[in-house]
C-alpha cells in the first residue's frame, strides 16, 4: 500500500513515511528479503579453471566421506557404485582364508572403487551424446578423482575400521572368530585375520540399540551431505554420480524434479544391490563361519559364542537379514537426500514474480532486453484503496533460478520496488527454459 505524506505532497509525489500509527500501535517501515536461492553464485558463468577446481575439491571430498559415512558403517552406495560395492563383497567373502588379508583388501578397494568406473563408461557415453561435452568432462573428472580418493584411503592402515560414532565391527562375531581360532587348529592367524576384516559385513541386529541410533545420526547426515554435493555439481554443469546422467537426461526430457528422480531411481538400485551386497555375502559369510565350528570346537566354545553362532545361523538367508537396520538406515539415507536436493536444486520449480513500482515502463524495457532473461511480463494498474494513487503491477511466472537476475535488474533500477514471489504448483500452457546451463 502506497501512503502520501501529505504536508510535503508537492515536493515528493510518491514519499512513504518510515512510521505510521494507528489505533495505538505503531508501525515501522521495515526491509524485509527472505527470498534466497542456494548456491546462486555457481549459476553464473564461470571459467573452465574454475569449474575444474570447484569439481576436483568437491570430489576429493567426497571420496572421503564416502569411505567413513559409506563403506566402513555399512550403509549401501547409490546408482552403479552400489553394483560395485555388491561386487567387491561377494569377492571377498568368496576368497576369505584363502589368501592374505593384504591382498584381500587389495581386490576390495579394487573392485569396489575402479570398477565403479568401468561399470560406468556406457552411461559417461550416454551423457556425452545425449547432455553435452562439458556434462560429461565434468561428471568423468568428479567420479574418477572421488573414486581414486577413496580407494587410496582404503589402503592406510586402520583406516577400513574408523567410525566417527558407532562400532559397526560386530564385536560378538568378533569374539566368536577369535573363539574358534583358539580351538580350531585349521583356522591360522591369516585365515582368522581375514574373517576378522569381513565382520563388518554381517548387518546390525536390530537389538543394537545405541549403534542403531548412530547408523540413523550418519546416514541423515550423509543424505545431506550428498544432496549439496550432487546440488553443486550439477549446477555448474556436471553430476556426481551414473544416476545423475541418467536423473539429468530424463529430467530435461520431461522437465520433472532431478532430485526425486534420481531417488527413485536409487531406491530401485537400493531394493537389487542389498540382495546382492548385503543378504548374500553375508549369509555366505555366516557359513564359512560355521564351516570351522565341528562337534568339538563348539563343545569348546564360551556359551556367549554358541549363542552368538546360533543367531546368526538362524538369522542367515532368512528375510530378517535383508531388511536389517543397515538397509533402512540407506532408505532414510535417500529420503533425506530427495528432500533436501528439491530444496536446494529446484531445477523447474517455477515461481510467480508480482512487482509494484512507480517505475515500471523503465522496469518492463530493462527486463524485456536483458541478455540472460527470457520472461514475458504482464504489466496492469493498482489503485490505493486509502489515497487513490496508482501504480503499475509487473507480473510474469518464471523459473525459481532466474529469479536472482530479476531482482538484481529490478534493485538497479528501482531499489524501492516492492517485489512478491510465490511458488507456482502446476501451470498449463508455454513457457522459455534454457537448453543448457544458463
């Protein structure tokens, strides 16, 4: 509403006083801006140099929480990563005792970080051919340096068995192994070494409440995390992972949310791969377990070892055991990284632009001409229900992430303009979007 300070109208036609009172309460003039678009800076046009950097550093990141919010706790990977990971576990349960624990982990890091990428080169292809050159550039670059990351931690010592909160190691088994070493003179120090190092893949029981809550506390924060990770790689121009190339592809294609896209898609993954990584070689593992436990080994057994066998034995290829907490902490993983990658790359999320200003044929010509803003405006007259006066309402439906540039080119202009946004939920009929980055 537009107010006239009436001892001073002929001076200054359109002044505003900063207070006004009324019915005893006094009101204040007040700034107010709660528009914000995450990330804005990386939607500008940035140098080649600078997009290879923000890729690798982004990268190198990720590879190591990828190692100690992933691979060590237990939580299963996304798109063909999670192939991989499936992979390397059957690998190593099936070679368990047969060869030093050195080379175990050797085919593990492997096999579940390189060959990621070998799985990968159709789909880098398909992004090549159906996205673009500097897409797929980038999405190469960020998955070989995050791969080649982690798979270089995986080879420091210890480092396979650091949790930031948690034990995910499965200390009774632990202890069970142990157990067995000591009455089983086939089971050697190698042998029992290399089960040792393969504990981790027996899932949580759900009885562990205390570990429990710290596989949910990481895997929230790793959805997180993720979302701003692929948010920022894909909006400089790449992705950050092979459903990404896939998300991105479909997405410009029928113009619907990246985010739930790429959900959806690794929920399908999630559903496959924890049969494969999870419910298979850790059965498998169960059994080789029980392979070493004789008559006479389990008559020498503590009692806490006899029970711990037998849970895990009934436990072994049984439904239970594939929907451990280790899979639903990888769902709660993908809905907190769905929700907050809508949020924080809302790729067609489209807006309503409703601007009030005295200014609006300099507003309309400068925002019509702009060589980065493609909108059409509707422009019509408002009248102050209390003084008459009339100004001109700009009105235009866009994307969320032209928005930034609207305001900039309206602020230049017209600092005073009073600007209205609100979310549009479904629309029918035309409108511009960009065919590339923009």
């Amino acid at each position: 509403m537009f107010f006239r300070n009436r001892k001073n109208n002929t001076e200054n036609k359109h002044f505003e006083p900063h207070v006004i009172e009324k019915a005893n309460t006094v009101y204040k003039k007040t700034k107010m801006s709660n528009f914000g678009l995450k990330l804005s800076y990386f939607y500008s046009h940035l140098p080649m140099w600078k997009l290879i950097t923000i890729t690798v550093v982004t990268a190198v990141f990720f590879g190591v929480i990828s190692v100690f919010f992933v691979k060590n706790v237990g939580i299963y990977n996304f798109g063909l990563a999670a192939f991989g990971q499936a992979i390397a576990r059957l690998i190593t349960v099936k070679i368990a005792g047969k060869v030093s624990p050195g080379i175990s982990n050797a085919i593990d890091q492997l096999v579940f970080w390189i060959a990621y990428i070998i799985l990968s080169i159709p789909i880098f292809i398909l992004g090549y051919k159906k996205i673009g050159k500097l897409f797929g550039h980038l999405t190469v670059i960020f998955l070989v340096v995050s791969s080649v990351v982690s798979f270089s931690i995986g080879f420091i010592d210890g480092a396979n068995e650091v949790y930031l909160i948690g034990d995910f190691g499965n200390n009774d088994v632990k202890a069970l192994i142990k157990d067995i070493a000591n009455n089983n003179k086939d089971v050697t120090d190698s042998v029992k070494d290399s089960l040792l190092k393969l504990t981790p893949y027996i899932p949580l029981n759900w009885k562990e409440g205390g570990n429990i809550i710290a596989l949910t506390i990481i895997a929230i924060g790793y959805g997180v995390i993720l979302a701003w990770i692929f948010a920022l790689i894909q909006i400089i121009g790449g992705t950050a992972g092979v459903t990404g190339i896939i998300g991105e592809w479909y997405s410009n294609k029928t113009q619907k949310s990246f985010g739930s896209i790429s959900g959806y898609l690794n929920i399908a993954i999630i559903i496959i791969s924890v049969a494969v990584g999870s419910w298979l070689p850790g059965s498998l593992f169960i059994q080789t377990i029980k392979s070493y436990v004789t008559e006479d080994v389990r008559a020498a057994l503590s009692e806490q070892s006899k029970a711990t066998l037998d849970l895990w034995a009934a436990k072994a290829w049984s439904f239970e055991f594939y929907l451990s907490p280790n899979f639903v902490a990888t769902f709660i993983t993908n809905i907190a990284y769905i929700m907050v990658l809508n949020k924080v790359y809302p790729k067609f999320k489209l807006v309503k632009i409703e601007v009030f200003s005295h200014k609006f044929s300099l507003l309309e010509e400068k925002i019509t001409n702009d060589r980065k803003i493609v909108i059409k405006l509707t422009s019509f007259i408002a009248k102050s229900a209390t003084t008459e006066e009339e100004t001109h309402v700009l009105k235009t439906v866009t994307l969320f992430r032209q928005v930034p540039r609207v305001l900039k080119k309206i602020r230049q202009y017209d600092p005073e303009a009073f600007v209205a946004i609100s979310e549009v939920s479904s629309i029918d009929g035309f409108i511009y979007l960009p065919t590339e980055k923009f």
